[in-house]
C-alpha cells in the first residue's frame, strides 16, 4: 500500500547536469531498491545530493535588511512569481529530504513524493533509505572535525483530504486523524495546507502583497538571474539561472516555530529546486531537493485511486485520542478538531 517505485535511471540525467553545473564534488550515484523495498542512501540521487550540498555550504546566518521596504527587483520578482504560479492548479513531483541535527551531528535522509491541489489537497509520502557501512558522512564535520552520522528517516504519510488531515506513522502503524472545522473550510487555502504538511511558506497560491506582509524577504547569495559560467575541470560550464529567496518570520507565532526559509526557483517557471529551513535556535536545518524531471504542473494523469483519498488500515490504530498531534502550531490547531 504505501511502497514507491525506484527513480528510474532515465530521469537521472538532468540530475547528473544540475550536479555539473553546481560545480561541487559528485554526490553519490542513484537510488535503487533493496530486498527490503527501502531505498539505498549509499546509491542517492546525484544532482538532489549535490544540490542540498550548495545550499548547505551557504550560510545567510546574519541578516540585514530594510523592515519597512522590499528592494524593487524583488518586488517585481514577487509579482512575476505570484503571476507564474497563479494557475497552478496541480502540483506533483519527487524529492529527498536532508534534516540535520547540528548539536548530535547527525543527517538524517528520506526519500518523497508530494502531490498538491489546489484550493486545499494535499499529500507528502515519506520513505526510509537503506545506509550505508559504516554510517557516517565522510565530507560533512563540525567545527572541530567531528562527521556526521547518517541515519534514515521514518515510513510516513501526511494527508489533507480537503476535509480531514491524516498523520500516518506506517512504521508504528499508528496515525494522527483530524477534522477540518466546517465553518472555516472554505477560507483554507493552499498556504494552510502547504503548512500543515510541508512547510512554513506556500510554493504557490499565495499572493505578493501576503508574501510580503508576512515575512521579510532578501535575495540570498545563490540568486543567479543572469547567465553566467562557472569553470569545471579546465572547462567554462553554464551555470543554471535561478532565483534564491530568503524569508524571515515577522509574526510571533512564526518566530516560535522557524527563523529563516530559503526558496531556490528555477529562472522563469518558478518550479522549486530547493527548499531550506532553520529551527528558531539554527540547531535543526531541514532541505527538501525537488526532482525537475519529475516534476509535473496541472498533469491529469495522477495516481489511481486519487492521493488525497485516504482510510487507514485496518490494523492501524489512532494515536493521541483524536486530539491534534502536539507539536502542531497553535494558528493550524485552531482549523482542526
């Protein structure tokens, strides 16, 4: 029921080119499947791998910026973005995650699809990776030299109908099931659903004028809009045009729950290729790496039965007594019962 497929081995070749292109030390080569049916951390996705890589080695740790303006090429970046998206009515793709505890040095490593529809449908499906001997990233170390250990993420399921909200712990056969309260179903967009389970900002239906009352924004030092060449073994490679955003909390409520949000778009589509999150304290930092190839926007053929349509299994049991899981922020409990 809930097994995925390996990347088939056709859709790696834009991955190999973004890892050309980030001129970073090759990542490590693709996923495959084991006799368990998890996914192999030891053969990950060469491009995705080596692109968490660029956004880790950039640090925006100190912010500087006007509160009271937006400088005017991101306003009209804003604007483009807002109109790129706006007829988003499907969005579904591939990525892997990388969730890093920088006080126990370890990476932590899933692999997942998502699938959104707009106004308020959702699904992110979460698969465990198989680790590699010994378990310990050989170029990622802390200030004093110490690796980071390798661990793989939880079998998990995150599921909003449009009218019930599922948290599935597959390896604990155990979930999370919530209502969305009737009388503010129609006011949740995909920004509320994008929150509940994905992450802090929408990667579209959201306007500009919302995007900038609500956060802070720069450009942050990835931005390449113009067309430029990197060099790669004594040869002048082009490096791919994207836009890097940087998103501060302005609200408390934000501010307890996240400090800093970086969104890579690629130039022109605003098709995410990276996704980068820090905890309020920076010791937790999160990057989704999407799949461009694998990526698909307002495509009918989706999966049969629908994503969005859900019912545990029957050896499943419900976790919490129906009462919202408690790590989920009090703005988004407020939409649930």
């Amino acid at each position: 029921m809930f097994g995925h497929k390996s990347l088939p081995s056709h859709s790696l070749r834009s991955l190999y080119t973004v890892a050309l292109l980030l001129t970073l030390p090759s990542g490590l080569p693709a996923f495959g499947n084991d006799a368990t049916g998890k996914r192999d951390v030891a053969r990950s996705c060469k491009g995705q791998d080596s692109l968490a890589a660029t956004i880790e080695d950039d640090q925006n740790n100190d912010a500087d910026f006007d509160e009271e303006t937006v400088d005017p090429e991101l306003d009209q970046v804003l604007s483009d973005w807002e109109e790129a998206t706006a007829n988003i009515e499907l969005l579904q793709g591939t990525f892997t995650l990388f969730v890093y505890d920088h006080v126990y040095l370890v990476e932590e490593r899933s692999v997942g699809k998502f699938w959104f529809k707009a106004p308020r449908q959702g699904r992110i499906d979460l698969d465990a990776v198989r680790l590699p001997d010994p378990q310990v990233r050989r170029d990622k170390f802390d200030a004093k030299g110490n690796p980071y250990v390798l661990e793989s993420g939880a079998n998990e399921q995150r599921i909003c109908t449009g009218e019930e909200i599922y948290f599935v712990y597959e390896d604990l056969k155990l979930y999370d099931h919530m209502i969305i309260r009737p009388e503010v179903r129609d006011d949740i967009g995909t920004a509320h659903v994008f929150q509940l389970l994905f992450l802090p900002a929408p990667l579209f239906g959201i306007s500009a004028d919302e995007i900038k009352e609500r956060y802070h924004l720069e450009f942050g030092r990835l931005n390449r809009p113009e067309r430029s060449t990197v060099e790669r073994d004594g040869q002048q490679v082009d490096f791919p045009r994207q836009w890097h955003i940087v998103l501060y909390p302005q609200t408390e409520a934000d501010k307890r729950e996240w400090s800093q949000l970086e969104l890579l778009f690629e130039f022109g589509t605003f098709r995410p290729r990276a996704v980068r999150v820090f905890s309020p304290s920076r010791e937790k930092e999160t990057i989704y790496a999407f799949d461009l190839s694998r990526m698909r926007v307002n495509d009918d053929r989706i999966s049969c039965p629908s994503p969005f349509h859900f019912r545990p299994p029957d050896d499943f049991q419900e976790n919490g007594n129906g009462q919202p899981p408690w790590w989920l922020p009090p703005e988004l409990r407020m939409l649930v019962e």
